[in-house]
C-alpha cells in the first residue's frame, strides 16, 4: 500500500467493475438510439433506410429496457429479499457470504 492511497477490496473492484459494465452497456444502447435516429431523419424517404432505422431504434429500446429489468431485479434482490446480506455489486459491494467461511467449498 502506497502512503496516503486506501487499499482497495477485491469486492469493490468486482463491484466497481459490474458497475462500469451496466454504464458502458447504458450509454452503448443510447448511442445506438441516436444513431437511429440520425439515420431515420437523412433516410430522404428511403423506406428501405427507415426500416433500418426503425430495426436499430427498437434494438436500443429493447436493451435499454433488458438493462434497466436487469438492474431493477438484482437492486430488488439485494434490497428486499436478502437484506443486503448477498450482494452482486449493484446497491452493495460484492457479498456471497458462503464463500467468505472457510471450509466453505469442498473440492472432491
């Protein structure tokens, strides 16, 4: 450990990580929306361009929707049904507590 810098978890950089995944994933859906978009609005009439379009909207939409489903179930999960007692990194630093017992795991 460096002087003056924390050390940092393993859970909270899994956490961090998972994180970083549902952004990237997040902003990835909204950049193809736009795209769509953009292509939708200088297709010039094309229909042939527009239902380009139209496909490339409703695959973001869709995603858009997976991600948000994804996040409002594992939050719920963590939240509710587990009290916080299992976290997948989303509202809590990463926590299996199975696999925090030593013995936990038996190799046969």
């Amino acid at each position: 450990m460096i002087e003056g810098i924390p050390a940092i978890s393993l859970a909270t950089l899994l956490s961090f990580a998972v994180k970083l995944f549902f952004t990237v994933a997040a902003l990835v859906a909204l950049y193809y929306l736009i795209m769509g978009a953009f292509e939708w609005l200088s297709s010039g009439g094309d229909d042939d361009k527009i239902s380009g379009a139209r496909k490339k909207i409703t695959a973001a939409v869709i995603g858009l929707i997976m991600i948000v489903a994804v996040l409002a179930i594992a939050w719920t999960l963590e939240s509710l049904v587990f009290q916080e007692n299992i976290c997948f990194g989303i509202s809590c630093d990463i926590k299996i507590p199975v696999l925090l017992e030593k013995g936990a795991i038996k190799w046969d």
